[in-house]
C-alpha cells in the first residue's frame, strides 16, 4: 500500500513486453529499434496498456541478442540513441503508460570493457569482477555447473592467456560478474542510478538470482545433473543483495519497482525473493507459463501461487508467454492437434484456447504481463534452419510483429535487407491492422477484457476464492465490497453445463467468443469458452 491506502500502481498495472528488434522498425534496416517503439506508443494506448517492459536495448555485440551488454549506460546504435531514448519516456508518460527496462545484472559481454580488463592480466583492476578459478589438477572445469543453452557444455570456458576458467552460466559470451566484490556492487547500483535519473519507472532484473552464488562454489548434486546451473542457483547471500536495491529503488520518489526473473521451478522458492517487503517488487512465477492448457494443472498453479505468496503479503505475477518459450497458442496448438484432423479445426480450437487464456490472464489476482503479438493471437514462425540465430533456439517466438496486410507487414526494409527474422505463419490476416478493424478478433477481446478489468476493482484488486462447479472448468470469485464477479473458464472441447443456480441469467460483463456482453448467462459454456458474469 502507498501511504494513501492506494495500491502501488504496479499491482494493478497491466504491462506490456516489448521485444525491440521484433517490435517496429522505423528506419528500415530489418531490426525494430526505439523510434519504432514511439511511433506505436499511441496503438499501445489504445490497447489499454498501462505499462512497458522493454527487452535489452543497451550497446551489445548481441551474442545473446543484447542480453550480453557492453555498456549497461548507452543505447545500442542498432536501436537509436540516448534522446530517442528519453523522447519515448517522455511520449509513454504523456500517454499515462509507465516504461520499465530490462536490467542485466548477472553477466556482462565478453567486450564490456571490465571483462577486457579482466582478461588483460591476473593482475588487472577488474580481474575479480568476473569469477575466475584454477583448473582442476586434471585440468578439468572447476566444477560441474552447466551452461543453460547447451546442456553438454561446462557453465565455464578456459582463458589461455592467463591460465584459467571463467563462469558463465549462459553463454561464454556473458561472464558473470562477481557481486561478491564491493567494486561490482557499486558499479551495478551506479547502472541503476543511471536509468532512475532518467525517468525509468522501473526494470525487469535478468536471472536476478545469480547474483549470490556460494563462494565455494561446490559442485551440483548428481540428482540434478543435466539441468542448468541458472535454474538451480538459490543462495542466501542474493536476499541481502536484493534488499541493497530495493532500498536504492525506493529511494527515487514516484513508486520505481523491480520484476524479478527468477528462474527457479519451485514458486515456494520464488517467493522468498519478495522479502518481507524489502527484495523485489515483483517476480515472476514460470509454472503457468509452462502449464499445459488443462484445468486441475492451472487451478494446481494458482494454489501454489497463493499458498506461497499470500503469507508474505507478496503479490502474484501471470505470464502466459514471453521471448524465452513458444508462444502459448503454439503450445495450446501443439497440444490440440488431433493425428487426422484438418488445420482448419486445430486453428479454431487453439483460437478458442488463447481467448479463453486472455481472460484467464487479466483475471487473476496479480498483475499479468502480456507478451508483444499475444494480443494479434500469433503463433511462432517456423524458421528454416538457414535463418536459425539463437544460440536457446528460440527465434520462433521472437518473430516480428505483423503490422498491416501489405506484402512486407509494414517491414519496410531496403534493397538487399529483410527483417532479422521470417513473419509469423498467418501474417496476412493476424496483422494490427486487419485485427483492428474488426471487432470479432482476438485483439478487441484484450482491448475489452482489459478495459473491463480497469473499470472493475473486484477484477484488479478484489479477493480471489475457488468454486468448484464442474470438472474441467475452472471458477472463481472475484469480490471487491458488495460487487462480486465470477470467471468460468471452460478447459474442454465440449459444452459444459454449469450448476450454479444464483448464476443463471447474470449480468454476462464479456465471453472470449462473443464481440459485447450477450446479456444473462445461459448456464452453459460453450467449449474452450471463458465468461465474466455479474454475481
Ligand atoms: C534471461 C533472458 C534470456 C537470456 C538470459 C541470459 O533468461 O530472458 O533471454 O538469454 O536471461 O541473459
């Protein structure tokens, strides 16, 4: 709570991530950059979005598509500059949305000039910036930690020149920094001071657990081998960091905040990255987002979440899809397509399925982050292997952005250029445009469902309690003083019968099929369907 009984406008917010090189480009170059963002602030506005997570724009060699910085206090020329920066701060907030930035505090580039340095000599200034360790007697790795995109890989490569590993929980192009040196600290809570000066309102903090790792760096149980370092990595030196930021964050008026990428699959575990108040703002909870689309797997979820976090006084994140996995009506469409069936009947049901997750997502009590092209209902691209760039393999999810029905999608790109990577496969008619002038897409359900959610307090800041009506769907009761709302959302192929006598007839506020409220609930849901009713 603020000071004036308000909650923070994080908690109610609905964010919007941005992935900038799929985003918009205005200059031509086939790479979406900052001035693209600007131009589509207002198309943002329009959606109802109150605030921004833009991914990575900093100066990168792009290893690891700007998630390996080289100067965590400069924009990548790729992406524009420093003013065009703050021109877009300013256009957001006069648009009343609030910008939030990807912050890399884990690892470096291997040519941000520290790491350099650090190579340069056992001696440099920044030598222990980064962990560096002898090699075994055998010369073997110092330990067994691997690395998160190659699983054969060691989380450390040998520097021959001065005769030892370094640690790199992802890729040899990201040496991790050590925060367990002062000198880090400062450093990194200098990048922070850099961006809050600038009007930031906030960061997402990338793998923000790594930042504590134990001295001794012992070797991973053999139970868990073949999984990443960075998805186990949980130490309680990182809860003393987090509070040194938080306190940094709190101290810039105007409610800054920090999401959290914790990467951790136990949200038990998560949820000690809140503190008591006094680590991350927010975290993110991956489980839904690996959850398959059934109804006791999500209600498992949301038990989990709340279980976990309402002790604590934390508040729940959703995240449905973002750059890092497949988009989820990709994952509903996998899963949905029946060995026979024509494309035309998976397609619908997955269509179904990803309205039914919309209203799911912006529902729940927490705060959802939707994921850029999820409000078109965009499937991944199919990349030939020619055009495969990511060393994690995830190019699909992170294909550009459709934004009209002309040939290039609004990639305008020059002679001999094309965009960084192939549209997505329904381009021409999944596009903004196309989308935005018929009120039956996917598009005006989100614009609707968060309209909705902003007009409903029950819906953004109410209690939350299960019902438990029938198998296969998943209910709930949102409540906010007198007014109560219910959400049912149909996880199967068929119609279902729902035996709630005080729900019949109610006030339907909006169903993921239909274009406006379609007056008093009927008692059935139709299959994959996701209604709001009064009541
Ligand atoms: C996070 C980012 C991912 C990146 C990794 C390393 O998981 O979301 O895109 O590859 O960190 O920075």
């Amino acid at each position: 709570m603020t000071p004036d009984g308000a909650a923070p406008w994080w908690q109610e917010a609905v964010f919007y991530q941005i992935y900038p090189r799929s985003f918009a480009d205005s200059d031509g170059d086939g790479v979406g950059d900052l001035a693209g963002i600007r131009a589509h602030l207002a198309d943002l506005a329009w959606l109802g979005i109150d605030a921004l997570w833009i991914s990575p724009f900093f100066r990168s060699p792009m290893a690891d598509c700007g998630y390996d910085v080289s100067d965590y206090c400069d924009v990548d020329p790729l992406f524009g500059d420093l003013a065009e920066f703050d021109g877009l701060v300013a256009d957001a907030h006069a648009l009343g949305m609030r910008v939030v930035i990807d912050w890399v505090p884990n690892h470096t580039s291997d040519q941000h000039p520290w790491f350099l340095d650090a190579c340069s000599s056992p001696n440099s200034a920044h030598r222990d910036w980064y962990v560096w360790r002898d090699p075994n007697p055998d010369g073997t790795p110092p330990n067994n930690w691997v690395s998160a995109f190659d699983l054969d890989e060691p989380a450390w490569t040998f520097h021959e020149p001065t005769g030892q590993w370094y640690l790199h929980l992802f890729e040899p192009a990201q040496p991790d920094l050590d925060w367990d040196q002062p000198a880090v600290v400062e450093a990194m809570h200098d990048t922070l001071r850099f961006w809050l000066d600038r009007g930031v309102d906030g960061f997402r903090a990338d793998v923000v657990h790594g930042i504590g790792k134990d001295p001794r760096l012992p070797d991973d149980p053999p139970a868990v081998a073949g999984i990443p370092h960075c998805a186990l990595n949980d130490e309680p030196v990182t809860h003393e960091r987090l509070r040194a930021i938080r306190t940094l964050v709190d101290s810039y008026p105007g409610e800054r905040m920090m999401v959290g990428e914790v990467f951790l699959m136990s949200t038990e575990a998560v949820a000690t990255y809140y503190g008591e108040g006094d680590e991350l703002h927010l975290a993110f909870n991956f489980p839904p987002l690996f959850a398959p689309w059934l109804a006791d797997r999500w209600r498992a979820c949301i038990e989990d979440t709340t279980s976990a976090l309402d002790p604590r006084g934390a508040w729940p994140t959703w995240v449905l899809s973002n750059h890092d996995n497949p988009r989820h009506r990709t994952r509903y469409d996998r899963a949905a397509a029946r060995a026979g069936e024509d494309e035309a009947t998976t397609t619908r049901r997955s269509e179904a399925r990803a309205r039914a997750a919309a209203v799911l997502l912006l529902t729940l009590r927490g705060t959802p982050f939707i994921y850029q092209g999820d409000e078109l209902g965009l499937t991944d691209a199919d990349i030939p292997d020619d055009r495969r760039l990511d060393p994690g393999g995830r190019d699909g999810c992170r294909a550009p952005l459709p934004w009209d029905a002309t040939s290039d999608h609004g990639w305008t790109c020059g002679p001999g250029s094309r965009p960084w990577l192939p549209l997505p496969p329904e381009s021409s008619t999944r596009n903004r445009a196309v989308e935005e002038a018929d009120l039956t897409t996917i598009l005006h359900l989100y614009r609707r469902m968060i309209a909705l959610r902003g007009a409903v307090p029950a819906l953004s800041r109410g209690s939350f309690e299960f019902l438990d009506l029938a198998d296969g769907v998943l209910a709930y009761q949102r409540a906010h003083g007198d007014d109560v709302v219910t959400v049912l959302v149909n996880f199967e192929e068929r119609p279902v019968d729902i035996a709630m006598a005080s729900l019949a007839g109610a006030e339907v506020l909006l169903a993921s099929d239909g274009t406006a409220t379609t007056g008093g609930f009927s008692g059935v849901l139709g299959p994959d369907q996701a209604v709001v009713v009064r009541g």
